[in-house]
C-alpha cells in the first residue's frame, strides 16, 4: 500500500525485478511532497507515468483493472501535494486514488502525528502530546469530503489523533497505508486498539509497516521476524480479518534485517500462512486492500 521509490536516493529497495521475484500483484508508489506543493506533485506524477513505460508496470486506477499476471501500480500522494480543491481534482487526473493529507509538518489541510518535526526523532510522544494535536483545517475538512465524494481512498497513516479521529466520524472506510500497533511498540506513527477497531468499524484497512523503529527495540533478523508476526497478529485480533493489508513502506525506511526488499516477501507470506492460515493470509496479502479499493474508487 505505499513505498517512497519515487523519491528514493541510492539503491532502491522497490524494483520490477525485487517485484516480480516477490510475487508482487499490486505496488502503490507514493508521489511524496514535502515542499514544492502541486508543482512537485505534477513532477513526480511525470515520473510514475515515465517509471511505467520504462519498467513495463501497468498502471490502474480502478480494482477491475488490476491483472493477475502483470505488476500493476497505483499512484497515491502523501504530503503537502493540493492545498486548494481544483489542486485535489488535478491528483485524481493524474491517477491518484489514495492520498494523505499531511506527513511529519503541517499542511493547508492538517496536522501530523508528531506534535514538531523534532518529534520524529524522539519517536515515543506521550499520550498528553498525542491528546493535543491539532486535527484538519477548515480546508481539510472540505477537501475529506470531497475525497470521499470523488472515490479516493482517505491515508491517515500520518495523521494527528484528531485528525483521525475526524475522519473517521463520516463513517466512510478509509486507510491507514503504513501503520503498526500501538499496544505492542508505543510510537506516534502507530495505532491505539481504538483506532484500529475505528478502521474496522468504519469498513477501511491498516497496511503493516515494515520499519523497525515502529516495530520493536529488537533489530535482529529473527526479532523482526518475531516483531512483525506479533502486530499482524494483534491488528488481526483487535480489528479483524478484514482489516489487516500489507503496507511496507520500503524505500521510505532503511531495510528492515528480516524483509530488506520486496524480493524476500515470499517467506513473510509464508510465515503469515503457517500462523493464520491460507484463507486469512491470503485476504491480508490482496483481497482486504483489493475489496475497499474497488468499494471506495470504482
């Protein structure tokens, strides 16, 4: 449900080749703006299309576009991307049916999950900071509604509490992209047990997160193992089978020592079988992400 090749510097984690090899049906890549606003967008919004052709992905927007034996991709856009509604229109021209509103600063439309950029660093923000946060701006608020009215898929991943919790209250699925659970590794970026039963409840999917600082203290190979087994394994039991997708995030984070690239998800999907089964691993690697995407764009 995300990752960052397209801003990505050095060796990029997302290629066809670490696709293929990892069975991938659909990538979402993410058009993130951090400044530079519609402009940038459009630039990247080039770059995905320019990507497509050169590494053969077939682009969709729509679930019944998706095929079984190509790599399809999906543009979305995190960040400061539209501050204006025609803006928000000329994402959805370029593709785009999943967006976020903010990222780790504030933007025209909201406020992040890190009370200051600073946050970041320190990770842990303490349940009074969280509690605080500001939520959507009045142009936020318009530009929620007319996501929802468009058909775009509503990215709270790094959404303040409020800000989530606003969105929420329309009752319309929308998604957390790349986000992990609070209850086992308190960080910002992770969701309370009440916003996951939120996602749920609202009809909406939480894509796991394969960065190991929101993961667990343990970096080894095997405690990553351990550590990204447990939130799939809690998410499932908090919000159900139908809420937990696959997130990643690669080339947004430093490897993970378990799941460095998309090439080494065969073992992952594995993994998730042995311990859920092949039903429910099998919603949790497609068809949860498939069902709201086809439900919420077309």
């Amino acid at each position: 449900m995300h990752c960052d090749a397209l801003t990505a510097e050095g060796v990029v984690q997302v290629t066809r080749e670490n696709l293929v090899a990892g069975g991938c049906l659909l990538q979402c890549f993410a058009a993130f703006v951090k400044e530079g606003g519609y402009s940038r967008f459009c630039a990247l919004a080039d770059d995905f299309d320019a990507l497509c052709a050169r590494a053969g992905y077939r682009k969709v927007t729509r679930a019944c576009e998706i095929k079984e034996d190509a790599v399809n991709a999906l543009l979305t856009a995190e960040g400061g991307a539209f501050e204006t509604l025609e803006e928000l229109d000329g994402l959805y021209e370029r593709g785009v049916r999943m967006a976020g509103p903010v990222w780790n600063t504030p933007t025209a439309a909201g406020f992040p999950n890190f009370p200051d950029y600073a946050g970041l660093c320190a990770g842990r923000v303490p349940p009074s900071a969280r509690e605080g946060t500001r939520g959507l701006t009045a142009f936020g608020r318009q530009a929620v509604e007319y996501m929802f009215m468009r058909g775009m898929l509503v990215d709270v991943s790094h959404a303040s509490d409020k800000l989530f919790w606003e969105v929420a209250a329309y009752k319309r699925p929308f998604v957390a992209s790349h986000s992990n659970a609070a209850a086992l590794h308190d960080w910002a970026r992770n969701l309370t047990d009440a916003q996951l039963k939120a996602v749920a409840d609202c009809g909406g999917v939480v894509g796991l997160n394969f960065c190991m600082d929101f993961l667990s203290d343990d970096k080894s190979a095997e405690g990553q193992r351990r550590a990204l087994l447990a939130h799939a394994r809690h998410i499932l039991s908090v919000a159900g089978e139908d809420t937990l997708a696959l997130g990643s995030d690669f080339d947004g984070i430093p490897p993970n020592s378990f799941l460095p690239d998309p090439s080494h998800m065969p073992k992952f999907l594995g993994l998730l079988a042995d311990a859920l089964g092949s039903r429910v691993a099998e919603k949790v690697t497609a068809g949860n992400f498939v069902r709201v995407f086809a439900e919420v764009c077309g």
